[in-house]
C-alpha cells in the first residue's frame, strides 16, 4: 500500500472516530435531558437516524438534526426502545442475583444469559431498522426477531462487535462517556445496512421485492 494511500485511510478512520465521539455526545446529552428514562428512546432513535444519514454520506447540521428527530420521534421512539431497555435490565439484573447465590443456580442462570444474548442478537437489529424503514411500531421487535434468526452469521458478528464494545468499556471505563455508545451506534447502523443491502438484493433476485 502507496503512503498516500495509507495517509487517505489513517484521516479517513480519524474523521470516523470524531464522529462517533460526537454521537456518543449527543446520545448522552439528550438522554440525560429527557432524565434518562424519558430521553433514552427518542435520543437513542435520533442517534441512529443520524447514523444512517451518515453511513450514506449525507450533509447535516448534528445538533439541530438530532434535535429535530428526538422532539418529532419522543413518544413512539419511548414506546419502543423501553420495554426493550427494561427486559434487558430485569435480565442483567437477574443473572447477577443467581450468580451470587452460587452454584445451584447454574440452570437458571445459563437459561437467563441464553435469554439475554438472544435479546441482545435481536435487539441489535431494532435501532437500524427504525430509522431504514417505515414500519408500523408494532412490527419492528417481529422484523428484527427474523432478521436475528435468518441471517445467524450476521446476528453473531454484530453480538462479537457489542461484545468487543463492552469488553473495552469495562477494560476502561472512560471510554463510555467518551465513545462507546456512539460507537457501537455507528458500527451497528452501517453493518446492518449492509445486511440490509444483501437481503434486499437476494429478495430482488428471487423476485420478491
């Protein structure tokens, strides 16, 4: 590879990681302004809005766009964002209980870490297709449910990606209020666009678009 090559590449990967720095910034802030419960839906669905236009190389003004989609999307994006951050919680929640108590509550535990893997496999799907494609609200939990279980392969490398994520946010823990969340944004929305691509396109080829 040429050095100006590698140069393109390098300021490339810059400009992506002052981006997802500053989604994870926005997240943050409106998050936090809603009072976490009330901000956590519409700002993480304003995040993944912007992500989108990003990944396809639109022109915005962040704030103001982020703005616009969380104060437009506030109620439908609570509707669906928090009954899947509560799940996630009550599970987390519970698979540190069983842990304390020892070993006999080995079943149940493993039970409930299979339950939030398949949680989290799904629920990666969920923010992507939220701000791809217009769907009723309803739809959206099913739809990512059998992207998760059509595309495995897909589903396990987008778990191996939050699961590098997390792994480094826990390592160090600056990281979360500095990158992680916008990260993990970023990376999830222009993978699964891509998967969104090749299902569109295989669709296409069998005549089913």
């Amino acid at each position: 590879m040429t050095r100006p090559a590698m140069s393109i590449r390098i300021q490339a990967a810059c400009s992506e990681a002052i981006w997802a720095v500053r989604l994870n910034l926005m997240w943050l802030v409106f998050t936090l302004a809603g009072g976490v419960v009330l901000g956590l839906g519409p700002a993480t669905v304003a995040a993944y809005t912007l992500a989108r236009r990003h990944v396809r190389y639109e022109s915005f003004q962040a704030w103001r766009e982020f703005w616009a989609v969380y104060r437009r999307e506030f109620v439908r994006a609570s509707l669906l964002v928090l009954p899947l951050a509560v799940a996630g919680v009550l599970l987390v929640g519970n698979y540190l209980y069983l842990s304390a108590l020892g070993p006999g509550m080995g079943a149940m535990r493993i039970a409930t870490l299979v339950a939030l893997v398949a949680l989290a496999g799904a629920g990666a799907y969920v923010g992507p297709l939220y701000a791809h494609h217009d769907l009723p609200l309803w739809a959206y939990v099913p739809k990512a449910v059998h992207l998760a279980l059509m595309r495995p392969a897909s589903s396990v490398l987008l778990l191996l990606v939050l699961s590098a994520i997390a792994f480094a946010t826990s390592a160090a823990p600056v990281l979360a209020p500095l990158i992680s969340f916008g990260a993990w944004i970023h990376l999830n929305t222009w993978l699964c666009l891509r998967f969104f691509e090749e299902n569109e396109a295989r669709l296409h080829s069998k005549g089913n678009s």
